[in-house]
C-alpha cells in the first residue's frame, strides 16, 4: 500500500498491477469529521496527477480528492453518494473513492510507504 | 489570536479528559467536538441528553438601586425593543440590543429573578454589551458582569430527569421559566431553555463547584458532552440566528424575521412604542415591510449550501437575489439545511430558487423554520 501527503492511500489489485484503489487514511476521515457529502467523477474521466477529482463535504468543511497520480478513472465507489458515512465507518475498505489504471507505475514509487506515511502523521 | 492568549472556562481540565478537540471560539480554548463526532453527538443530544459548556457567554445582572427589578426593565427597554416590565418575576424572554439604524448588536436572555434583570449574552459581544449598558442605563442601575459562575446547558428529552434528581423542582419549570435552585453544588440559577429546539435547562453554577457538578450530570448515562459543532448543526436545525452569522448590526430584527420577539407593546401603536435605538426605522420596517427578509432554505440534493451561496431566482440569472448565512447538513433531519436572506419578492415558502455550489447551480427551496420541530415544555 503506498500514502500520499494528501492522505490517501493507494492500494495495487492483486490481479492487475497497474490498477489502483484510492481512498482516504483513517488519519485524514477523522481529521475531517463526519463525511456528508460525496460527489465522484465520471468513470473513464483522464485525470492527471493533483486534479480535483473528488468532492466531499463534511459536517464542517468541503474539501478535494486529488488524483494521486497521472491515469484513468475506472470505477468509483457509487455506494458513497447515498451513506458517505461509509468513509468514516471503514475507510481503508468500504469508503474507497475510485479505482484507476494508472499511466505509469513507475510514479508509484514516488509515494510513501506505510511506514513513512506513520513518520509523516 | 495566539493560543496562549485563549481564555479557558471552569471546565477546561474537564473537556481535555474527556478527549474535547479544543478550538479557538470568540477568544476562548473550547471543546469543538468530542471522540464520537459531532454527527453522533448531535443525535445524542435529542435521542437522550446533551451537556454543553457556554460558559463561555457573558453573564450580566442588572441591579436597580430600588431593589424593584421594574426600574431596571424600565431602564433597558431604553436598549432593547422588548416588553421588560411586562416580563413576570420567574420568567425569561429573548431580546435584542438594536443600534441607531435599527441593526442588531446582539441578542441575548432577559430573565426577572425579582430583585434584578439577569441577562446571557453572545461569548464575542459581551465586553461591548457591557460598555453599552454602562454607557446608556441610568446610574441607579448597576451593571455587573458575572465572572465566578459557569454556565452549563443540558438539553434534550432526558434533561428534566436528571436535572430534577440533582436539583429538586427543575421538574416543575415549564418553558422559559427561571428558578434558584438549591443543590449539593450550590445554588443553582437555572432556566428552562436553550439552543437546540429541545426541551432543556441553562444552568449557571459557581465557577469551584462547575466541575462537580458536570461531573454530576455526567454520571447519568443519558447524559453526553456536546461540542459547539453539534451545538451549531441542533440551532440551525431549530431555526435560531447565530449572531455575527444569520444576525449582525447590518440586519433589522424585522428583515431577520424576528418580529415574533417585539412585543406589541412595543410596535407602533403600542402603549411603551419606540423609545430603543434605531426604533424609527424597526418601526418604519414594521408597517411598511422590508426589502429582504431571513428564510429557511432547503437544498434538494445532498450537497450542502454554506454560508456565503449566493442564492438566485433562475437558474440561468447573472444576479443573485440573497445569499446563505448558515448552512450545514441537519443529522435529525438526515439532509442539509440552510438558512439566509432572500429579496422580500422570492421569500415565500415553496419558492424554488437555486444555490450556487462550486459553479454549478442546484435547486433549494424557500421552508418555513424550525427544519424541526422544537419539544418544549410549554
């Protein structure tokens, strides 16, 4: 599993190695308080590293998700937009935002692993 | 502000053991929310009981040289566009400090404890509250700004228990009521009322014995601390201003459709008509109508409007015709919620207008407040 500083966390399918799930830390859900609001992108939308990708809103805030990297928005996790309190509730399982074929897995060892991302909180 | 210049309330200690996320709120270090959320909280609170900490606010009394609390309302309906001499011994009204122009300074609880007026007012108004009163109230009356109490609010379906079981006769107030009463804390000034739209208590309690006595409450297992982000989503919910937010010195008490809270004693015609500041124009407002007016705003999807959307009457029109002054998602009412002010032309309940989101424009509509209905014991 590889973490961005933005906190999301990028974990590889076990059958395809250039497709990712992204989601949010435990970190960053309870930073953020209870998730109210989730808006998606549209499956098949090209996204490149840092475009707003991800909309979600909580009891106090609104704020982004970022593509961690360059790809392609395969699947998102439609469940969201009725209980986005999935994302608090189980956010390294259930309140996974998208899946994405990234562009270049190469890019992925930019990230942090596990136990950088624990230094970096 | 830095934190070190944070004032912190009697409870501090208490809210740190009780893992409150501590924020800057009005100059003071206070719990935002605590380890289940304020989703959770908020629901807490009206499934059982909240206890939250306002401590914060200002406490005042107003003390006539007479001894007679009727100098001292006859004094500050100089101030406020309320019936203060009409208000019986043991009974509490909401009112407001209005300037020359008719805006609002701040709104406040205006309580007749027989000897004297006491009054809460906003935790970020009262040092001008203060200097207001002293400036403008005749010099028999004094004010006195309370510094050694706490006050604590306990709201919600299972506040009356628990309040009764430490302080014997909380039971028999009805809505609006204020009562001393004794127990193994103190003296306890209590009112039946609060900021939720629940039945409920605010309870100012000596500032040594605060601790105790929440600890008290807290022992009941109705009972759960409340941060101020559920305090905000439970007010909204029951429809009430939050001053600086929905109410400032730039909004009437008529635009904010508050006339329910001027007596008609107090409106042109009446037998104590005028005589507070700004009373030409509130009056003026008053029969000839206002140009905008505070409504309640009920988007249609799930994203919620913040304060600051600007509201228009089409979907494809260049100038807005309001803007949202509070908006959050209602937990009890399991979608989001807003309130602000529209032109007096688009205020009707059931206008559908829309709200600019992140560029795009979603459909809200014009809902009469509360978004819930309020539970008190009248």
């Amino acid at each position: 599993m590889k973490f961005t500083e933005e906190h999301e966390w990028l974990r590889p399918e076990d059958d395809e190695a250039d497709v990712v799930t992204v989601g949010i830390t435990e970190h960053a859900a309870e930073q953020l308080g209870d998730l109210v609001f989730v808006e998606l992108p549209e499956e098949g939308t090209t996204v490149a590293k840092e475009d707003e990708v991800v909309v979600i809103e909580s009891v106090k805030a609104a704020s982004d998700i970022m593509a961690p990297v360059d790809g392609e928005i395969i699947e998102v996790n439609a469940a969201l937009v009725e209980n986005p309190a999935l994302v608090n509730e189980d956010p390294l399982g259930a309140g996974w935002f998208f899946k994405m074929k990234v562009a270049d897995i190469g890019d992925l060892d930019q990230l942090m692993d596990e136990a950088a991302y624990k230094k970096f909180i | 502000m830095a934190d070190q210049d944070l004032m912190t309330t009697p409870l501090h200690a208490l809210h740190a053991e009780l893992g409150g996320r501590m924020v800057p709120f009005a100059g003071y270090e206070m719990p935002v929310q605590y380890a289940p959320g304020v989703m959770k909280e908020h629901v807490h609170c009206r499934s059982h009981a909240g206890l939250f900490d306002v401590s914060h606010m200002g406490q005042v009394i107003l003390r006539p040289g007479s001894g007679d609390a009727a100098d001292a309302a006859r004094a500050l309906e100089s101030l406020v566009p309320q019936n203060v001499l009409g208000l019986a011994e043991g009974r509490q009204r909401y009112g407001l400090f209005t300037n020359e122009a008719g805006g609002i300074l701040d709104d406040l609880m205006i309580a007749n404890r027989g000897d004297h007026l006491f009054l809460v007012v906003n935790a970020a108004c009262k040092a001008d509250d203060i200097a207001h009163m002293r400036a403008r109230l005749p010099g028999d009356v004094t004010v006195e700004e309370i510094t050694d109490r706490a006050l604590l609010a306990l709201q919600g379906p299972d506040a009356e228990a628990v309040l009764e079981s430490l302080a014997p006769g909380a039971a028999e107030m009805s809505f609006m009521d204020v009562r001393t009463l004794a127990s193994d804390c103190g003296d306890l000034w209590v009112s039946r009322s609060g900021y939720t739209g629940e039945d409920g208590f605010e309870i100012s309690v000596a500032a040594d014995r605060a601790e105790a006595f929440a600890r008290a409450l807290l022992d009941h297992d109705a009972v759960a601390p409340i941060g101020l982000g559920a305090r905000d989503s439970l007010r909204l919910e029951a429809g009430l201003c939050l001053y600086g937010n929905d109410i400032d010195a730039s909004t009437t008490p008529i635009e904010a459709n508050l006339l329910w809270a001027i007596q008609k004693s107090r409106r042109p015609g009446g037998e104590r008509a005028g005589g507070y500041p700004g009373a030409d124009v509130i009056g003026a407002q008053i029969d000839a109508g206002v140009q905008r007016l505070r409504v309640g705003l009920l988007p249609e999807g799930r994203a919620p409007m913040r304060a600051g959307t600007p509201i228009f009457a089409g979907e494809a029109d260049t100038d807005p015709i309001g803007a949202v002054t509070s908006g959050a998602f209602g937990p009890s009412i399991e979608r989001p919620m807003a309130m602000g002010y529209v032109s007096i032309d688009h205020s009707d309940v059931g206008t559908k207008l829309w709200g600019e989101v992140r560029g795009k424009r979603l459909p809200v509509t014009v809902q009469s407040m509360p978004f819930r209905p309020a539970t008190y014991k009248r």
